[in-house]
C-alpha cells in the first residue's frame, strides 16, 4: 500500500495557466510514486516530487519564486519524518535550485530542525550545494510591475498586506507540497515557498515552522498553502493532524482544519492530508488549489484545481 499527493498552491489561478499547473501537479506525483512502487521510502518520494515542483517555474518555489519588495528571492522549505517526529528545515535561503533536499540534510547531517538565512547558505556550501539563480524573467516582470504601484501609493495598506491580496490574489498560489504513506506505512511529508510577493526581506512563513505549514506523525502527513502569518497562529497543519488523532478521516480533517482556521483567523489557506491507511484529504477555501494524487491500485493519477 502507498499513497502520494501533492499541492501547487492555493489562491486565484488564471485559466490560461491552469493546464500548467495540473501537468506539473501530475508531473510530481509520477516522480514519487516511482519511488514508491518500488519499495521506496515516503521521505525519498516526497522529496523528489517537490524537487520536480522546484524546478517548474509554474509554481512559487525554487526556480520561480517570487521576489521580495528589494527584488530577491528568500526561499523556505520543510520536510518531515512521521514515525519519530524528524524535521528539517531552512528559511530564507538564496541562490540554490532545491531548497528542500537542503531542508533534508538539516534533519540528517545536523542536530537541529531549523536554520535560516546566511547560516543556512553557508551550510548549503558545506554540503556541496552549487550556485543557482532562481529569477524567471516573467517573476522580474511582476515584481517590476508591482513595486511600481505600491511605490505610486496604489498600496495603501502595507503593513498588513490586505490590499495587495484583496486585488491579486493570485499571488497567494504558488507553495509546494507533497505527502505520502509507503508501503512499510511510514509518513513524510514536505513544503517548499518562495513566500508571499512584495514581502520584506527576512520574513519566514508558516512552511519551516514544525507543525504550521509541514507535520508528519504517525497518524499521517500534512502540508498547507496560503498565507502562512494566519497558519502559523494555529499550527494549522498539527491541528489537521489532530482531527485525524481524534478519529476523523482524511477529507473531514482536511475540511475541519479549514473552519477551524476560518473562525479564528480567517487567512485563505488549502490543505493536504494522507492518513495511515492510505488515504487522501483535500481542502481550501480559496477559488483555486492545484492537487494530484496517486494511490496503490489505481491506474491514473487523480488531479484537480
């Protein structure tokens, strides 16, 4: 038995790229479940599906993240290990194409869960990582575009980024996520973001927090999209996971994690959900969220948005 699915985001996405979406959606699943017909771990699968998703410019993560208002990119990322409850993380990262295999080496290489920002670089090095530029020039155009505007004072609300969403909220989609269950009924799962668009320099959201945006434990494996500021205040992905601890399946987790987070906080948010025995749920509260899935004995990937 495994199950693998992934998420590209929540938020508006326009119809002329949902195609894209779906297809890197599936695209990920295909490395994953690769690893796990095979007898592979949920850790491997994981990585190696958000690794594809990092290098599709589709999506808000590695090669294609979005900039912040000083016009870089600061990249986190998040995998986690349910049976012992491992973690690794990073946060803030630049010039590397896959944030989330330098999440993995945290877990593995150090006796920490999180480190962030020049450290995190100078331990990139360390570990062989190479120099990368993540900067499309379509994420340059926007970030040209908009900074302008907010430079014009179209932007009237900056310190509470309400305007800019309420107008584009197509810039919330764009974190990646993956969770599985392999056939030895371990769980993993992981998270990568280039983070929200116009952000300042330094900020970490909710991916490399334990329990925010990325959880695993022996209930299952959780990962969520959005507006991080919101998720972390609940611990969103732990309170999915929760549910699941309390009885509830998949989809009913995924969905009671959702209104929990609505009527406490109120922050536009998707989540994904695999439970111990396999199965998948699925739940947002935006227009939009990307997903595909693959489970043992199907004979297609499942996909949405």
């Amino acid at each position: 038995m495994y199950t693998i699915l992934v998420h590209g985001g929540a938020g508006n996405i326009p119809e002329d790229k949902a195609q894209a979406h779906l297809e890197g959606a599936k695209e990920a699943v295909k490395a994953g479940s690769e690893i796990l017909k095979s007898d592979g771990s949920a850790m491997d699968a994981v990585e190696a599906a958000i690794k594809v998703m990092e290098d599709n410019p589709t999506f808000n993560a590695g090669t294609g993240s979005v900039l912040t208002f000083e016009g870089e990119v600061e990249m986190d990322a998040a995998i986690a290990y349910g049976p012992n409850l491992d973690f690794g993380a990073v946060a803030g990262v630049k010039n590397i194409r896959h944030p989330i295999s330098l999440a993995r080496l945290v877990m593995e290489k150090t006796d920490h869960v999180l480190l962030a920002g020049q450290g995190a670089n100078d331990f990139a090095k360390l570990m062989g990582f190479e120099y990368h530029d993540p900067i499309t020039p379509q994420r340059k155009a926007q970030w040209e575009k908009y900074r302008q505007e907010f430079m014009n004072g179209n932007y009237k609300d900056w310190p509470k980024l309400r305007e800019l969403f309420k107008e584009h909220p197509e810039f919330l989609h764009g974190t990646v996520g993956a969770v599985a269950i392999d056939s030895h009924g371990e769980t993993a799962a992981a998270t990568s973001t280039g983070g929200v668009f116009l952000k300042l320099l330094g900020r970490v959201g909710d991916t490399p927090i334990p329990g925010a945006g990325t959880y695993a434990t022996i209930e299952g494996a959780s990962s969520s999209t959005g507006l991080g500021e919101g998720m972390m205040r609940i611990l969103f992905t732990k309170t999915a996971l929760d549910f699941l601890r309390d009885g509830l399946d998949a989809q009913h987790a995924a969905e009671s994690a959702i209104n929990y987070l609505d009527n406490f906080v109120g922050t536009d948010a998707g989540i994904i959900i695999v439970d111990r025995n396999g199965n998948v749920g699925i739940h947002h509260n935006t227009p939009n969220m990307t997903w595909a899935y693959l489970k043992d004995g199907m004979n297609e990937i499942s996909c949405g948005i």
